[in-house]
C-alpha cells in the first residue's frame, strides 16, 4: 500500500448531498462503504469533517452574529457532522473514536494528541471535531495541523472536483486538470487548493496533498493503492 496513515478532509458540504442543508443519510452510507474499503486493508484512518452544511463563523456576521461566537457555532456544526459520520461508520462495522477541538465532554474525548495516535494504532478510526478549537480558523487548517501531529503519510481532501484545475471547471470548460504540481507552482500563480495557513503548513512539514472526488466510488481505494487519482500537489 502506497499510504499507511492517511487524514482525510471532507467538507461539511459534501454530506449535504443533493439537499440544500444538513446532512444526506444516503451521502453518509456512500461514504462510509468507501472508507471500509480502506479500512479492510488496515489503514491507519483519521478524519477532519467541515461544518458548511450547517454553519459557517464568517456567514455569522451577515445575520448580525459576532465573529467569534459564528465561529463557535461552526465548530460545534463540525461535531454535528462528526456524530453522524461516527455513527455511520460504525453502523457499517467500523471502530471510532471522535475527539474535539474544545471540551464537550458528554458527547465526544477531548484531542490528545498521543491519545489520538494510540486509538489509530488499535485501529480505530479518529474523526476529529471543532476545527482546532480556536475561531478564526477553517476545518482545512484543521486537517493539516491534525495531519502533521500525527504524522500522517498524506492529507486526501474528498471534493466534488477531481482535482485541481487552470480554472474553476464548473464556470470555465477551457480550464484543465493537474495531475502533479508543486507547493511551488500552486503558490506563484495563487491557485485554490486550501487557504494560506493550512497550505503553509503542508509545505512546511512536506506533507503532500491530494485532491480528488470523494463521489467517485472507489476512488479512496485506488489512491491507497497508489494509483494516479486526482490531483498531487507535492
Ligand atoms: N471553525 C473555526 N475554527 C476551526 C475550524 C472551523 O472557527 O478551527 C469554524 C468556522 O466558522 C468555519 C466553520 O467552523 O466557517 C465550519 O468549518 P469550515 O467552513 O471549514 O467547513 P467546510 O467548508 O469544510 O464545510
């Protein structure tokens, strides 16, 4: 296998489905027999899981909400989000620990970071919630500050693109597909891949990423087992 370790990004918008809010029950199955697939092999799984799809902190502001509580009540979406994924995994016969950012201590264990690498030593699978608990972050961050403290092989953000594009593919149907870059290239011509922080910490720490439509089934399975899948950004 390509990777041993892996964190998977999925965004709070993914689960939405076809909704237009919330979380799809049929999104989540999907998602969960995708990440069987990998499990079955004994990777080694952690997952950072986004809040979109029911509160964004910057979002907040235009209702009249203070930044930072916006930004708590995104968090707290993330944990949402996270509840349902840990269900759905273990629903389909998966182990799971889910860990916050922030205490919650009813709901979910606080991130300790050796913790978290012990409970994916015994083979479970670590969602962690509430971003890293501070506002004024992005659950993008999230999982590349995650991804480094357990030293992760590599970040996979699950998306509804395939990969990393010239241009915005939806909008612009000259745009074309990457299948490599670098941390380089992506900066100088200031493509979209993650915001800034989460990106530096990447680059930083020699952590590649890879960008790939998590809808596509089977596509989770070919890029653990080393096949070209997405896009690469090294
Ligand atoms: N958030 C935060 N700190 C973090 C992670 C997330 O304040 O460390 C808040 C922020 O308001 C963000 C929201 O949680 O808008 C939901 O996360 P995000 O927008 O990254 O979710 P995604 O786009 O992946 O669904």
């Amino acid at each position: 296998m390509k990777y041993k370790r892996i964190l998977l990004k999925l965004s709070g918008e993914a689960l939405m489905g076809e909704q237009k809010f919330g979380i799809d029950p049929q999104r989540l199955e999907q998602y969960s027999q995708e990440i069987k697939k990998v499990k079955d092999l004994g990777i080694e799984i952690a997952i950072v899981i986004g809040g979109g799809n029911i509160f964004r902190g910057i979002t907040a502001e235009e209702s009249g909400i203070d930044r930072v509580q916006g930004d708590y009540m995104g968090m707290l979406a993330t944990v949402i989000n996270g509840m349902a994924l840990q269900s759905a995994l273990e629903k389909a016969g998966m182990f799971t620990r889910l860990m916050s950012g922030f205490k919650i201590e009813q709901v979910c264990e606080q991130f300790i970071r050796r913790r978290a690498i012990r409970h994916l030593e015994k083979g479970r699978i670590v969602i962690f919630g509430a971003g890293i608990g501070n506002p004024y972050f992005t659950t993008d961050t999230t999982a590349s500050l995650r991804a480094v403290e357990i030293i992760a092989d590599v970040v996979l953000k699950g998306t509804r693109v395939d990969g990393l594009y010239t241009a915005d593919p939806e909008k612009d149907p000259s745009a074309t597909r990457f299948s490599n870059i670098s941390f380089q290239e992506v900066f100088e011509n200031g493509y979209k891949v993650m915001d800034m922080t989460a990106f530096a910490l990447c680059q930083e720490n020699n952590l590649p990423i890879i960008i790939f439509d998590m809808n596509k089934p089977g596509n989770l399975l070919k890029i653990i087992e080393g096949e070209k899948v997405g896009t690469l950004v090294h």
